[in-house]
C-alpha cells in the first residue's frame, strides 16, 4: 500500500494569483458610466498585467510593477485626496 503524500504548499511566488478590478468614474464617458481597471497576477511571461479599459494592457514584471505603484502613490498622495467611491478592499477573483 503507497503513502499518500500531502501537497507542499504553494509558494509565496504565487500567493495573490488572480485579477483585481475596480470600476472607476471618469468625466469623458457619457450617462454616467464608469472605466474598468484590472491588475492581473499571473504564473510565467510577465508578473503582471495592467489594464486600464479594453484597447490598453501592459505587461509588467515584478520590480515595475512595485515601481508603477511607488511613483503613483507618491503622485496621488502629493496632488489630492482619496475619493469616497474608492474601495481599498479588493479580492483576487
């Protein structure tokens, strides 16, 4: 009779695999209708893949990706403040 094995865990390199959304206001779509915006973590090729809408996707891998958010905060940080409708609870689809 073979022993059955216990999967190993999964490691930390995939830990947070899957889309992030977030629906966004912006003034130049009519009747109040909002842009789509996804982060995609992914196994192989790029870490990342940011989408902003449907005609833009960039592949990123994981030192632009935490440099694209570093320079961002900064930029949002010293220029405004965070809107209401922002949600900062987002979960891996």
């Amino acid at each position: 009779m073979s022993e059955e094995k216990t999967p190993e865990p999964a490691p930390d390199r995939y830990r947070g695999a899957g889309m992030y959304r977030h629906r966004v206001p912006v003034r130049w779509l009519k009747d109040g209708k909002t842009l789509g915006i996804s982060v995609r973590a992914r196994l192989g090729g790029y870490d990342y893949y940011c989408a902003i809408g449907q005609p833009v996707r960039v592949g990123l891998d994981e030192a632009e990706a935490w440099g694209l958010w570093a320079c961002l905060g900064a930029a949002l940080a010293a220029s405004s403040t965070r809107p209401d409708w922002l949600r900062t609870d987002l979960e891996a689809e």
